[in-house]
C-alpha cells in the first residue's frame, strides 16, 4: 500500500513490517476452510494482505476513513474483502457472526486495547478464538496467576471467560513508527459457556472491579457495599484475603454466593 499515510496516534497506528513476525502471527490465526475471519485495524494491510491470499475471503474493522480506499484498493485483485469502517467498539460482534462463531485476528489499536477485549467478552459466545498482538505486559497481566503483581481485573475476567494463551515477544523494531514498548501476541480460546459457571455476567464483573477497584484493602472492606459475611462463608473465600490473593474459580463462587 501507498507509504503517504502519516501513521495516527490517536488510533494507535503502529504498523507492522517485519515480514517474520507477519508469517508467524498468520500461522497463528491459522483460518481454515469454512472460517469466518474478521480483523480488527487492518490498517495498511500488513496482516490482511497474506491472510487474504491464504483464505480468500476475510472482514476487516477499520475507523480510519484515509485507510478504507487503499485497503479496497489493495484486496481488490487478491480476494474478497468485506470492509467495516467503523469504531469496533461499536461493533455487534455477535450479529456479525450471524448465529455461528467467527475468528477474531489483530494487532490491536494499543490505546483501547482493553475496552476492545472487553467489548470481545461481551460476545464470547459468538467467537471460535482469537489471535490479538497487543503491548506485551497488557499480555502479562492477560495471563497472570493469583499472587502475581499484575494479576488484576484484566487477568480475571479474561480467564473466566477464555482460556489464554501467550505466543511469542514482537520488538518494537518490528512495527513503523517503533512503539515505545515490546509486544505480544496471544491467543484467547473462549470457553463453553455451559462450564464457566457464571450465574449472572453483570454481577460478576462489578465484585472482581470493586475487588480490585480498592486491591490493597481486604476484601471485608474492598467489598464492604457488595458481599455479606454469610455469602464469604458461602463462596468458601476469606474475607480478610486481598483480591490478588483470590483465584478465578474464588470469584466466580463469591459473585454467584
Ligand atoms: N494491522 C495493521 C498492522 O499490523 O500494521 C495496523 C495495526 S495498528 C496497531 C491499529 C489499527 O487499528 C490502525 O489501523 C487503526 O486505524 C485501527 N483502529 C484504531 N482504533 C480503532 C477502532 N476504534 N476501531 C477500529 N479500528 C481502529
């Protein structure tokens, strides 16, 4: 694609053009025949470009208006490519996959990549799996065990609802312009909703935020507005525990106690 776009940070454009880093994160969204593959911030093309030639067919969520005609431009001889030009947080995930599951790709816009995640949770059930690059300790925090100091809201509610899986570090000497940070890309495998055992999503998420809402408070006081001592005694969770003390499995029973 034409180099005359001058990259946007307010939408966190980093481009990829490393041609190894593109390969190996290809292999990783791996589309198969019969896939419905949708990328978020196709940008330039460095992804959709390859994954086009390998799938033929693939949708893409992009905001910026200068990169909607390029893109069509670019697709134009090689596949077929659906463009979306909107603000993916104001897409509904669910309706585009229209009753069956659709695979989500992309090296995310960093500045909201945790809305994005989030806003992905929502339609969980709509997706087979994903495959994002995102800054590397968002990816750590993605991942991270009870105990651990980034563990937090992020880790919880991620792994409630997906299995996560870390892939492999992307240098900032990757992308142009080089972000200030190292990269990460990961897997994100959303889980049965029948074994996640959430008895009410809405409930769930507002005691694992007000839990980490106040992390260095126990959770007595943390939770003072939101959980009883019976219902503690009932998730089989101690009151007088930090939130980074408890595990996914802790909150889950403490949301639905
Ligand atoms: N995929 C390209 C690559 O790897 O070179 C571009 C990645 S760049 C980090 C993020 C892309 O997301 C940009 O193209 C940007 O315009 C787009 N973007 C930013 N905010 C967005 C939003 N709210 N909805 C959809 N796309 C967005």
């Amino acid at each position: 694609m034409t180099t005359s776009h001058t990259p946007k940070k307010s939408l966190g454009q980093n481009f990829l053009h490393d041609a190894r880093y593109i390969e190996r994160i290809v292999q990783a969204i791996d589309p198969r025949p019969g896939d419905r593959v949708v990328e978020i911030g196709p940008g330039q093309g460095a992804l959709t470009l390859p994954l086009l030639r390998r799938h033929g067919a693939l949708t893409v969520i992009e905001f910026d208006r200068d990169l909607v005609g390029p893109l069509a431009d670019m697709a134009a001889p090689v596949g077929q490519l659906e463009i979306i030009h909107r603000d993916v947080l104001q897409v509904d995930l669910t309706a585009l996959a229209g009753g069956g599951r659709i695979k989500l790709a992309g090296n995310l816009p960093y500045n909201i990549s945790s809305p994005i995640l989030f806003h992905t949770l929502d339609h969980a059930a709509a997706i087979r799996d994903m495959v994002f690059m995102l800054q590397k300790e968002v990816v750590d925090r993605m991942g991270a065990a009870p105990g651990s100091k980034v563990y937090g809201r992020l880790s919880v509610m991620l792994q409630a609802y997906c299995q996560v899986q870390p892939l492999f570090v992307v240098p900032p000497g990757a992308f142009r312009p080089a972000p200030k940070v190292d990269s990460a890309v990961v897997r994100l495998v959303p889980r049965d909703p029948a074994t996640i055992g959430i008895a009410d999503r809405d409930r769930f998420a507002h005691v694992v935020r007000a839990a980490f809402g106040q992390r260095r408070k126990t959770l007595r006081n943390a939770l003072r507005d939101v959980c009883t001592p019976e219902q503690f005694e009932a998730a089989g969770v101690s009151a007088d525990d930090r939130a980074e003390q408890v595990d996914v499995a802790g909150f889950v029973r403490l949301a639905n106690a």
